[in-house]
C-alpha cells in the first residue's frame, strides 16, 4: 500500500487527487493514461452475425421434439373466477399437457392475467385448445384511468382482504398508496411553504404523460427442457440471465446448479424483461408435465398487456426563484399509476439536477385495473423530467432570461455545464432562440433545451474469467447478456488493450450461465459492473503469461510489456510477436479470474464537492429544434444535439448508437405512445404496432452526439453507465422548443396532434 496521485474530472478539466493506502497492484485507468483500444470506435464484434442473419434469438430456438405452448387470459381487467373448465381442451387434437396459473375464486385485475397454459404439438393446436377451455367470471367494477382512480367513489382494486402490493408500510386510501416523502436519500429540506411564499417570481403548473408500453421487437419468451438431473435447460429472452436462474431454482426447489440459461442475443428489453416471468415458469411446468421441451414466446397483444409499461403522472409542480433566477422553492406533488402494481414515483430528478435550499416531493402510487408497470429506461426520470424542465421554462419567461442560463444559474454539476457549452454551441443555440420562433405559412419554428440525470449503478460480485491459449487465442468468458449495447466489443477492447492485441483477435463467449455470474443489464450498471472484472481477470492472466514464457526469453517477468502484438523489454525492444510467446508455455492455456469490488475511493474523495458530485450522478443535455404545423398540430423533430457522458467513454461508436437508440424512443414517448384502455370494458384499444404507435426511420431527426470523458478513479476502467440517460431529457427538449415555437407550453405527453389543437385553441392561438 502507498499513496497514489490520480487525474480525475472532466475531460480538459481534471484535477489532481491523492489515493491514500492505494494498492500497489491496481492498474487504474485514470486521465493520464493513454490507451489504444478502449475509447476508439471499433465495430461490433457480433456486426456480421446480427446483419447477416447467424444470430440466434430465443425465438429462433427449435428443439427436438418441442411442444408450443400458449396461456390462456382473462378478457375482462376485473372478476372473480367461478369456473375453469379444460376438460375440453384436454381431449383437443395434439394437446399434450396443460397447468393452471389460476383457480376457483382468484379475483382477476386486470385484462390479459394469466389462467392457465397449454402446450402442443404446434401452435395452432395450442390456440384451438386455448379457445375451448370455458372459464365463468362474475365481472367486477373496474377502474381504468389514473385520475378517476383518485375519487372516493372509484372502484377498490384491492380490497381490504387482499394484499396490496409494496415493501414499505405506507398508508393506503381506496387505490391511493402514500405519500412517500423520499426518505433518507431525498429527505426534504428547509420550509418550502414560507420560501414559496417569498419567492419573487413563482410558477404553479400541472403536467400530465401516459402510459408507454415497452414494444420489445423480440417478444418476451422461453424455451424451456427438463435435463437428466431433474433440473431446466432454458433459452429465454433476458435482461438478466443470473435472475431466470434464480427464480427458477427457487420456484422448483432445485440448486442453481441445476438450472443452465441461455441468452445469445436479445432484441430489445429496456427494463421489461428481469426475472423469470409467468411464461418462463408456464413454459417449466408443461416441460415436467409432457417430459418434452416447451416453447412460449408471447404475442404481440400479450406483450402489450403483460409485457411492462412505464407509469402515467399527474404532476403539480411549484417553483419559486430570486429576480437572478436562482431557485429558492421547488415542490412537487406525483401520483402516477403502475396498474395493478407499485413504483409509479417521479420526483428523484428534482433532488438531483438542480440546487435549492427548500423543496420537499409527494409520490403517490394510484391503483387502476391494468397490467402491472416494469422498470422502463431510467425509470420515472422522463415523467419528472419532462415536468421539471418544463416548469424551468415557464420559469424563465417570466424572469425574461434565457433558459440555459437559468439553469446553469442552478446546476452545480461540472460536467453538465461543460455539456451545455459544447450543445449550445452545436445547436447553434444563441442565435436560433433568437432568430425563433419564424413561421411560413402554418409550419412555425422553435428550440428547447432541457437536462437529464442518471446515476453511479453498480452490481458487485460478478466475474468473468479470461484464457490464454498455447496456440495464442485469448478468450472471456462470462454469463452477461448482451441487450444491444455491445458489451461483448467492450469486453474484447478491454483485453486486447490489457494484451496489446486488436479487439477482433479476442473471442468473447457470453449469454450462458455455466460461465462467471455476469450482471444484469439495467440501471445502466453493465459496463461499469463488468469491465473492470474483465480487466482485472486479463491482468492475471496477463501475469501469468509473462511468468511463463519469461525464462524462454530471458527477461524478467516484471520487465516484459505487450503492445501492438508484441513481446517488448521495459525499454521497449522487441523481444517476439504475441503469437509466438504464447507458444513457449508449457500449459495448453492459462486462466484469470476476476471480480467485481467495491468501488474505489476516486473521485468520491476529492475536496472540491462539485467534482464529488460525479461520483454518484451523470449528467447530460438535449437540445431540440422542431417544425411546429399550427394547422394539423403535427410536430416534427428536425434536430437533437444530445451531449453525455458515461465516465469514460469504452467505444464512442456503440455509445453513440445507445444516444441515438434512447432519443429515438424519447420521441415516441414525446409525440406518439400512449396505451389506450376503454373506460367502459377496461380492455386496451391499441395492443398492436399498427394503432401503438412507435417512432420509425421517417420519425428520425438528424441526431448529433458529443462526449465529455470523465475520469472517475471509482473503477480500474473508468466506465459508468449510458443505457437509461440518453432518453431521459429528449421529451422535455421537444416539449420545451415547441413552446418556444408557439408561446403556449404543451403539458401533456404524448403531444398528439388532438392535444396540441386543442391546447393551443384554449390559450387563444387558435380562433375557433
């Protein structure tokens, strides 16, 4: 142990900090260090499977002598059941196996809740039966919509005898759960009330956003078979291999040991798919039950229904701010309905953006008859943020200042203030805001800016173990899944950076659950959980290597580097290529392991308290500039300048892609999604992708994606997460330039072409 000195901060920006006690053998990759693969673009590894078709998705899954299976659900969002009659089914051509997911007396709560599943000899035939078993129902009153949930005469979801769903004991009224006020994280501070009341300028505003639903391309789905140990073979589409594993042990009583998991690739999960799901355990039992291999991949409409969703909001927000801007009063009151389950709160980004002595946050979770929520890409930040930054906004007309400035007035995170240079400068902000708003015709131009927040999530415990060959191959291995980010380029950049090799002469086997425990994929946590795992496991081997072939070279084991695929001296003579010193080991490989630890102390043990800040939050901000038509009401997104940061940035190419994957969906939750529930039968109006709209290639912008590296010092590798906080602030921005385009601040999300006509009509833009 002895005292290290690291270069930690924003890029252009670090500062010098010293790392007391700092072992010896940690190699960190901090802003002084110059590295050759990590952070260069570098294609995906997996680019020419995933275009040319080789990829293999649970879907593509066929074993011999499979059975298709398929659940049978309830059409009405509230009943009780009275009967399940399948003797019908039973007697059904090609029916091999059937096992109830519910039973007499259950009450129901919501539409596409699970009954029973049924496995056959082909789809059709599981279908055919599916539709012969009779189940009674007494239906029930029910409950679709957020705020007619709230009334005192509103249909109860859970009944006093029933179990209302949430770890914390928070009180209960009719369907309304809470407050919960933020507890220790987000404990209120000062006296809002009185600094409200003093504030010489006050906005008080309402915001509203619906149901999105998460639309996976690739359907939630498994193929489950029962292995000669009595245990599960399963192919699942997952966010979280080690999760399926879990659950599913812990459901048959089995040792984990008995339950392997496949997950080669996944087509899209965005919090939808942890766990083992009902499907996974359906698929399990019919396995056990017909002694065959089961498959059940769920429909389109299923997916809608069951699949997840992210919570709707009714949000009122009251803001209180000096004549220089400088907030002194921010409160926000959230109910927001998760259907039938919990989680629906919004209010973390008003604690973690801005500064201000006096705020306080009410979260509400508001019972309605509809599928339960899932977490959705930064769970809860669009909601809060489409709210914040729009009352931001609203704020900053009425102080008359320019809404960049009122926030850097208030937002004393280093990184995010480089952000807004280097956006405003590339949206050409300055000049457009003021060139803004200028019509021709009924098309009216605006832009909108707008912060997000994101933060320092990781999972300990995980490992991966790298392999040297004799003949020179390197390999890693680990149970991680890999979502679409390309953790598995990551992965081969940072062993080829440890070996001196190029990524593409690293072979990555992930997505099984005999190989090292690998994170899950959310939070935006896998890179940051995994990387530094990885390249703790190559430096051992890496060790292992150079005392094995150091005699054959006559070097010390201490004094050999390796670069560019080469043997070198410390003095940087080459001694031989890469290849032929693997050669010279006596084992047919070598093996290292490493684990995921605690973070380091980094920057978390600077002085200065914004560079602090880094070590738990990530920053980031949109800029948005919109085409407004004030006669169809259709908003069209012309321009996005995102500008992140993900500590340091492993691959700019694929970090670029996660940017533009997550503004691209920003836009559907901004103009287009929205899970429609008819308020008389409770049942969804648009569980399809003709009628749900989602964004295509023709609702895609121009996106233009900046990095600011920071140096954390937290792990080896310097990574932290990216998945979840490029979509965070994008329907803010919208919402934010098309008031700057109309002058009326559109406070209900999606911005559908209705909604907008109508707003604009209320606040007289329109004549009737």
């Amino acid at each position: 142990m002895t005292e290290r000195t690291l270069e930690l901060g924003p890029a252009g920006h670090t500062v010098k900090v010293g790392w007391k006690d700092a072992p010896l053998d940690v190699e960190v990759w901090d802003g002084q260090v110059v590295l050759h693969q990590v952070g260069k673009p570098t294609r995906r590894i997996d680019a020419h499977h995933k275009v040319s078709g080789m990829s293999r998705y649970t879907t593509d899954i066929r074993l011999p002598g499979m059975l298709y299976g398929t659940i049978v659900r309830s059409p009405h969002p509230s009943a009780e059941i009275r009967e399940i009659d399948d003797a019908g089914a039973l007697t059904m051509p090609g029916v091999r196996g059937i096992h109830r997911l519910a039973s007499k007396g259950d009450i129901v709560r919501f539409e596409g809740q699970e009954i029973l599943a049924i496995a056959a000899d082909s789809l059709h035939q599981a279908q055919d039966a599916a539709r012969a078993v009779k189940v009674t129902y007494a239906v029930l009153p029910h409950v679709a919509e957020l705020e007619q949930a709230m009334r005192d005469d509103s249909p109860v979801v859970y009944g006093k005898t029933s179990g209302v769903p949430g770890k914390n004991s928070l009180p209960v009224q009719g369907n309304v759960r809470g407050p919960a006020t933020g507890g220790r994280r987000f404990a209120p501070t000062g006296d809002v009330s009185q600094a409200i009341v003093d504030a010489k300028v006050r906005v008080d505003l309402t915001f509203r956003t619906a149901v999105q639903t998460h639309s996976c391309l690739e359907p939630h789905g498994s193929v489950v078979r029962v292995t000669e140990d009595g245990g599960f073979e399963i192919w699942t589409s997952t966010q979280s291999i080690a999760s399926v594993v879990s659950d599913v042990a812990r459901e048959f009583s089995l040792q984990k040991s008995q339950v392997r998991v496949h997950c080669d690739y996944i087509g899209g999960g965005f919090g939808s798919k942890f766990g083992a799901g009902i499907y996974t355990m359906a698929a399990a039992h019919l396995a056990r039950i017909t002694k065959r291999p089961v498959r059940i991949v769920l429909d389109r409409r299923a997916e809608h229904l069951v699949g997840g969703n992210r919570p709707s909001s009714l949000q009122k927000v009251k803001l209180g701010a000096s004549e220089d801007g400088t907030l002194t009063a921010l409160e926000v009151r959230v109910w927001g309905s998760a259907g039938v389950g919990t989680g629906a709160g919004a209010a973390s980004p008003y604690f973690t953006i801005y500064q201000c002595a006096n705020r306080r946050s009410f979260e509400y979770d508001v019972f309605t008859n509809a599928g339960p929520a899932a977490a959705f890409r930064a769970p809860g930040h669009p909601q809060g943020v489409f709210a914040l930054e729009g009352a931001m906004d609203q704020l900053s007309q009425k102080l008359g200042m320019d809404p960049i400035e009122v926030r850097l007035r208030n937002d004393p995170h280093p990184t995010r203030r480089l952000q807004w240079d280097i956006a405003r400068k590339h949206a050409d902000w300055d000049r457009l805001r003021k060139m803004w708003p200028a019509r021709v015709g009924d098309i009216v131009r605006g832009i909108g800016a707008a912060s997000s927040v994101w933060y320092n999530v990781v999972e300990l415990g995980v490992g991966a173990t790298v392999e040297v060959y004799r003949d020179g191959g390197v390999v890693v291995l680990s149970a991680v899944q890999d979502i679409g980010g390309g953790i598995r380029t990551v992965l081969a950049q940072v062993v080829a950076e440890v070996f001196g090799l190029q990524a593409e002469q690293i072979s990555v086997k992930i997505g099984d659950s005999v190989w090292p425990i690998g994170p899950g994929s959310g939070g935006s946590k896998t890179t940051a959980s995994l990387t530094p795992a990885v390249h703790q496991a190559a430096i051992v081997a890496r060790k292992k290597l150079a005392a094995a072939v150091a005699h054959s070279l006559s070097v010390p084991a201490e004094d050999l580097r390796f670069h560019e695929g080469r043997v070198v001296d410390k003095a940087g003579e080459i001694l031989t290529d890469f290849r032929s010193a693997a050669a010279k080991m006596r084992a047919e490989k070598i093996v290292g392991h490493g684990e995921r630890t605690d973070d380091m102390p980094g920057i978390s043990a600077a002085k200065e308290e914004p560079l602090r800040a880094l070590a738990t939050t990530i920053g980031g901000v949109q800029i948005a500039q919109v085409a407004v038509n004030i006669g169809t009401g259709v908003v069209t997104v012309e321009k996005i300048v995102a500008v992140h940061d993900c500590g340091r940035v492993m691959n700019p190419l694929q970090a670029a892609s996660q940017v533009r994957g997550g503004v691209i969906q920003g836009i559907g939750y901004a103009l287009f999604e929205e899970r429609l529930l008819d308020k008389t039968t409770g049942r969804m109006l648009n569980p399809n992708l003709e009628s749900y709209k989602i964004p295509t290639i023709a609702n895609a912008p121009e996106i233009d994606v900046h990095f600011v590296d920071v140096y954390s010092g937290l792990n080896s590798t310097g990574a932290m997460g990216l998945g979840e906080p490029a979509t965070v602030p994008t329907a803010a921005a919208i919402a934010n330039a098309v008031f700057h385009a109309t002058g009326i601040h559109p406070a209900e999300l999606p911005m559908t072409p209705e909604r907008l006509l109508k707003t604009w009509r209320d606040g007289g833009l329109l004549s009737e």
